[in-house]
C-alpha cells in the first residue's frame, strides 16, 4: 500500500521511523453530471470573477476571507514558517484507558508502517506496550496543513492511528433527547431484553452494503439495454405501534432466522399480534383514556361478585334438577292415570256388549 505521510513516532527519547497509509477505502459508487440533452460531460471551470478568465492550478494561491469580503492572501512559505513542532512527527502526549475516548471524535484511520529495519525494534516495543498495558496513546502530528489529534491502538500486530476531533469540534446534545417524560415499563424492557439475546453477535464480515450492490445491478441492467425490475421500500414513517406486540413479533421473528423452533400455536394465539395503525386512517376516540377504563371497569365484573356467583351455580344447579325429576315425576303420574281410566271405559263397554247379545238370544 502506497504511503501518503512520512515521519516518525515521539515515545519519550524513542523515535521511530514510521510511513502512514490509509486503513480505509471508499467503495461507494460515484456519478457524473451530464447534459440530459446530448450526454455530454458536464464540467466545472475555476473562473476569475474580476476579469472573467479561466485560471490554472499553478495561478490559483490560498487565502482567508474576513467577515466584510476582503481577502488576506496566504503563501506556502508563510504557513511553513510557523511554529509546528509536529510537522514531521507523532508525539504520544499521555496513555489512556480506550474507554475513556469518546467515539465521537472518532475520525479517519491509518496504520503505522515501521520504515525501515532499524525501526523494526522500537516499532514493536511500543505495540507490545500497547497491548500490556491495555491502554491507548494520545498523540499530535500534522497533516494536510493543520495540527491533528490522534489515538494509537493495536490492531492485530500492527500499530493503527485514529484520527480524533478536537474536543471544541463536538457539538452539545442538548435539546436532541425527547422533552416528553416517557415512562418504560419492566415488561417492556425484558422483552427488549430478550430481543438482544435473541439476535446475538454478528460476523462483521458479513455484513455489506445492499443498496451499493443495487446499484451496480442497475447499471449492469442499463449498459446492457435491459429495463429493470422496480423494488418497492416499505414505508416505517407515521405509524402508531404497539409496543409490546412489536418486541414479540420481532423476538419470535428473530428465533425463526435463527432456526430456532418457534412456539406452540396454543402460545402464540395468546400474544398480541403486532399491529401498526396510519395515524390519517385513524378514527377519533369516542371519549377519554379515563372514559374508556372506567366503562372497561364496569363491565368487566369484580372478584367478590365472580365469588358469589361462583358460590350460587352449584345452588341452582340442585334446584333445577330437583324442578325437573318433579316435572317428570308428575308427568308419571298422569299417564299412568289416563291408562286406569281407558282400561276401566273399555272394561263397561265389553261388559255393556256381552249383556245387548244374550238379550237378543234370548
């Protein structure tokens, strides 16, 4: 890897020979602005607004605007000539806790070349330090034309240098936290919880950039005439949501792309489903949140009255079964009465019968 900074390591009365190289790279896909009319490359020319004359890179110099337009010309030779003890080195200042750097400040990262093989020894003194003592170093070093905070730390046997922020570059939270006063239940915050230890680590590896892949897929589909399938993004903005649903649609979704087996059907039937409602298709309550309970109170019956009535089914179960054998009973009874009385009828009749033929005999 190309180098793009010379210089040396201050550690104490040690100084180590070091090259620094870019320990990041860009892979996002850049444009070009054409004319829409024709395809040409658009193209952006340094122009004098005096006179109107495009200028070259070597007629083009550095200065500062002050507050009323006027400009104070500033030469290379007259920022070469100040004081920057670090113009050509990277001066630990302290070892810290890594703690104790806010990630904030984090900035660009590079790592630390040992140049040479001289500096082989003392390069790895202070990595093996490192490591010992579990701290980072905060150092200085110049770069670009400006002084520069940095952080030194151990990645793998390799020395890497964070650049920071100056402390005055970090702007204040203040009015960013929601002004509200929300309350979070313990409910709540087991199934965050939960969620957590559901989605576990990640390889970092594995992780890329969708959306720079659909892109390339794009333009592979454009150069070769082809139209691509449109993709629709689901929308997320301006949605009600049921918190506690959500948290166990999202654990119980997290289990199944872990290839944990998901509940029983039983289980599930008695969780809430998540349900996401568009605050423009909502209907107005009919009342107020202290309405709504206390009809939910009324209707829904108390234990003392569950109790009672707990207390009386097997009362009334008794008198209804003692109801019924009476009904049945007299129901007996009367049949067995009707049959004595057609027997009785039929008994007159026969004798009436037996009586009418002897007198006709005789």
């Amino acid at each position: 890897m190309r180098s793009i900074w010379n210089g040396a390591i201050s550690f104490g009365l040690v100084s180590i020979p070091i090259k620094l190289v870019n320990a990041t790279e860009n892979h996002s896909i850049s444009f070009r602005q054409i004319h829409l009319a024709d395809g040409g490359r658009i193209r952006y020319r340094k122009v004098c607004e005096i006179d109107g004359e495009e200028v070259t890179a070597a007629e083009i110099g550095k200065a500062y605007e002050e507050a009323d337009g006027s400009m104070i010309p500033l030469t290379d030779e007259d920022l070469g000539s100040l004081p920057l003890p670090t113009a050509k080195t990277i001066e630990i200042v302290a070892f810290v806790p890594a703690a104790s750097i806010d990630p904030l400040q984090m900035d660009a990262a590079y790592y630390l070349s040992a140049a040479g093989v001289p500096a082989a020894k003392p390069y790895t003194l202070l990595r093996e330090a490192l490591k010992r003592s579990r701290k980072v170093a905060v150092a200085k070093y110049a770069l670009r034309g400006r002084e520069r905070l940095g952080m030194l730390r151990v990645v793998d046997d390799v020395i890497a240098m964070h650049g920071l922020l100056w402390p005055d570059e970090i702007r204040s939270p203040e009015g960013i936290a929601p002004e509200t006063e929300v309350t979070v239940r313990d409910a709540e915050l087991d199934l965050a919880d939960a969620l957590m230890d559901t989605l576990g680590e990640v390889d970092m590896d594995s992780l890329h950039d969708d959306y720079r892949e659909a892109v390339e897929e794009l333009i592979a589909a454009k150069a070769e005439g082809r139209t691509p399938e449109p993709s629709r993004a689901e929308e997320s903005g301006g949605k009600v949501i049921d918190l506690i649903a959500a948290l166990e649609s999202s654990v119980r979704a997290a289990k199944e792309a872990r290839g944990e087996e998901p509940e029983a059907e039983e289980e599930q039937a008695d969780r809430p489903v998540a349900k996401v409602t568009s605050l423009a298709g909502r209907k107005k309550s009919g009342g107020t949140g202290a309405k709504k309970k206390a009809t939910a109170a009324a209707k829904k019956p108390t234990a003392a009255t569950e109790k009672s009535a707990s207390g009386r089914a097997p009362a009334r179960k008794t008198a209804a079964r003692s109801t019924k054998a009476k009904k049945t009973a007299a129901g007996s009874g009367a049949g067995t009465t009707t049959k004595k009385t057609a027997a009785k009828q039929d008994s007159k009749q026969t004798a009436k019968k037996t009586a009418s033929r002897k007198r006709a005999s005789a």
